[in-house]
C-alpha cells in the first residue's frame, strides 16, 4: 500500500543527508537542475501521456524529510496503459567524493518509468518547491482514437462486459457461434488501447468457430468437396460491406475465442455479419446477436438431421433359363437432411436435400448379357407428399432428394427390376427381366 504524499519544506541550510555525509544545498540543486533537464528531454516528446504543467523531480528521503533514500523521482506523468497512482520516473543515484559528498547516475543506469512512490517517503528540493497534494492521483491520458471504419477480427483476449449471445451462422466450410456482444467504451489494452473515431462507437462481438460437420459421414462437410466455394464473411454497416476473415482456411481447424471489433456511426442501426456462399447469403445481428434470416440454410439450424435406415436385404438370386445368372444386395444406411451437399451444392430456396446413403452389389452373367434397371430407382414422400423422382443408380452410394426444408418424415421406396439382353447369339433366353424385393424405409427429422 503506497502512502499519502509527505511534504517536508527542506533539510536546512546544511542540505541533504547521506550515508557519506551531507549534500550541500547547493551542490544538490545543480545536480537537480541537470537530471531534471536530462528526464525533460527524454519525456517531453512521449507520445500518449498526461504531465501536470507542475512536473518536476524531488530527491526521495525517509519520511522525516532529512535522509536521502538514494533515488530521484520524476513527474507526475501518466502514460498510457499503466495502472493508477504509477506516476512517477525513478533513478537511483550515487553518492560520490568524501570532503564535499555529491550525487552521480550510476554507469549504465536506466530510469524506471511509471513507478508508484516508495512508502513512508518524502520529496524534497533545494528550492523548497513542493509537488501538488493530488499529484499520485493523476487521470490516465485519453486513448487515441481507431481508424475510422474499423473492422477486425483479434485472437487477442478483450476485456468485454458482454451481454450473452448464442446466435450462430452455419456454412459448410463452419460454424460461426457467438459467446456474446458489447458497446465497449475503448478497446485493446496498455499502450495499445484505443477510442473510437470521432462521431463513431465500437461494436465487439466475441465468437467461436468450428467445423461443419455433415450429419451423413460425421465429418467436416467441406472436406473432399467440388461444390461451393469458401465462405466470404463480411460486416454490413448500412450500405456498406467490409470483409473480414473470421475462419481459417483449415476446414478442420477448431479455434478459440476470437474477437470482432467494428467501429460503426453512432447513428447506426444495422450492422449485421453476413456470410455469402455461393448464391446463398446469411445474416446476424451484431446488435441483438440474433440470426436475422431464418428461413435461409434453415435445415441446418434444426435439432435432429439424420436418422438411421437400418434397411437391407441380403444376397437374392434371380436364375433364368440356362445362362442368365444374377445375384443382388441393398441396403439404405442413413438418411441426413441438409441445405448443402458436398457434390451438388445448395439445395433449391425452400428446399433441403434429403441424402440417403446405401450400398448395393450385382453379379450377373456379365459375358453373355447387357442390363438395365428400370426407373426410377428410389422415390420418396416428404410428410406424406410425392416428391418427384430424381436421377439415381442402384451403384450410386449416396443419392440426394430436394425436399421442403421443413420435412419431418421422409418415406423412402426403391424399386429393384433389371432387365437383360444377350449380347452372345447363343445365349438362352436372348432377354427377359427380373425383380428383386422392394425396399422401404422412414427417416424422421425434428
């Protein structure tokens, strides 16, 4: 705990005292009056500061105002950044000769800068002037001001009074999740904090990020991808777009809590994060820290996105005649909804692809016949509703279907008749055709 300041009105005619013996007064005012032009020269051009126009240096003595402690100290200045009551530049001093003792700055020595003043202490000079009662007490200088139109994103940790926030932006190259949101007054910390610019305020918005994971492989969704491009993430002020980079190019990158900082018009009432892939753009409130366009990409924001089929039947042989041979296996895996699929992209607006993976083996008489599924292959409902039929293959090991983007149920049917024709002359029969079972499955999303 640092004491009030002590003033003393001089150590008398003799001067100050030493532990060599006596400064003389006068001896002590020319060493004063150097060191302090010295400290001036060094301080006067700091950038960032508060100085009382009463700045000057005192000799340090004990509390009784008689004994040099053997350090000088300046100011008082404030600088930016530093704690309050640290307004002081200290030196220590040498004590020198024996028959008239003086002062000297040790080879080499640096001052200490912003200190708070020694306890039980004094300060004095020959002149008897005296520092102001409220000197320790000096305001911090005001920070200077950010760049107009600021827009950042920092992995720097910021002092924020944030009011919680949960609003996320969902995009297949990740998931931007807010942990809250602040008007802060300044922002950044010791010599790098700073004010908005004139007529401006700042907006800060703390967040998270994490991978896309696509609920029918469990693992990041863009990952292998040929569809859309990555995300472009910018700040929308009123008219204006300023980009920002607020997810790493590593699509499996998690990061920690980053910080955004935008300094917008007092004025200002729209500022939103806005997140555009491909066609699709999706927005969030940095105000109210609420998405702000709920039916877009909506399948992503829902609780439940892939249900497990669980449907098959094994191997089914199907013999015609003497030559034509076949075997042939499905199964429908797992079904996910999704507004984006790694190979087509964003479903239509309003729609969400239902994406069924499978699996399927045929064996056939391949030297002796050519064959054909008969379309289509898989078909589904969507609450109840016919969808209409999309190109599919039995090889095919995911299948995608455009479906409302609300759809809770989808049915699912797949219909398995091959036909053949010999491509041998001698082939017994020359065509024909053969049905393996039907299969049927329900995936529920909530």
């Amino acid at each position: 705990m640092t004491t009030g300041l002590l003033v003393v009105a001089g150590c008398g005619a003799s001067g100050l005292e030493t532990g060599a013996g006596t400064v003389e007064q006068e001896t002590a005012s020319a060493f004063l009056t150097t060191t302090e032009t010295d400290w001036h020269q060094q301080v006067d051009a700091e950038p960032n500061k508060n100085v009382r126009p009463s700045a000057r240096c005192y000799y340090v003595t004990g509390a009784d105002g008689k004994q040099s402690l053997g350090t000088m100290a300046c100011g008082p200045l404030r600088r930016l950044g530093t704690a309050e009551r640290q307004v002081w530049d200290v030196i220590r001093l040498e004590t020198t000769g024996s028959d008239k003792p003086g002062f000297k700055v040790p080879d080499d020595e640096q001052w200490k800068k912003s200190q708070l003043r020694p306890d039980s202490s004094a300060f004095w000079r020959p002149d008897d002037k005296q520092a102001d009662g409220d000197a320790d007490a000096l305001a911090a200088p005001p920070a200077p001001a950010a760049q107009s139109g600021l827009a950042t994103v920092t992995d720097k940790s910021e002092k924020l009074a944030l009011k919680p926030a949960t609003g996320k932006l969902v995009v297949p190259d990740g998931t931007l999740t807010l942990k809250g949101i602040a008007t802060p007054d300044t922002i950044g910390s010791g010599v790098d904090v700073k004010a908005p610019a004139s007529g401006e305020k700042f907006i800060a918005a703390e967040f998270t990020t994490s991978p896309t994971i696509d609920p029918l492989t469990d693992r990041p969704a863009f990952i292998g991808s040929t569809g859309t491009a990555a995300t472009k993430w910018a700040v929308k002020v009123g008219s204006e777009q300023r980009p920002i980079e607020a997810i790493s190019d590593d699509p499996e990158a998690t990061n920690a809590a980053r910080t955004l900082v935008v300094s917008v018009p007092k004025d200002a009432s729209d500022v939103t994060l806005t997140a555009t892939s491909g066609s699709v753009v999706q927005k969030l409130s940095l105000t109210t820290g609420e998405r702000t366009t709920p039916d877009v990409a909506a399948a992503y924001y829902r609780t439940s996105l892939s249900a497990d089929l669980n449907k098959s039947f094994p191997k089914t042989i199907r013999n015609v005649g003497q030559y034509f041979k076949s075997s042939y296996q499905l199964s429908l895996q797992k079904a996910a909804l999704t507004p984006w699929d790694p190979t087509r992209g964003w479903a239509p607006a309003g729609k969400a692809w239902v994406r069924i993976q499978l699996s399927s083996q045929l064996n056939w008489t391949d030297i002796l016949y050519k064959t054909t599924w008969a379309p289509p292959f898989l078909t589904a409902t969507a609450d109840g509703a016919a969808i209409p039929a999309v190109q599919s293959k039995h090889s095919d090991t995911v299948i995608a279907i455009p479906v409302p983007a609300a759809t809770k149920t989808v049915q699912l049917s797949a219909k398995n008749e091959l036909s053949f024709s010999a491509t041998d002359p001698g082939a017994i029969p020359t065509s024909g055709t053969v049905t393996f079972p039907p299969l049927t499955a329900t995936a529920n999303f909530h």
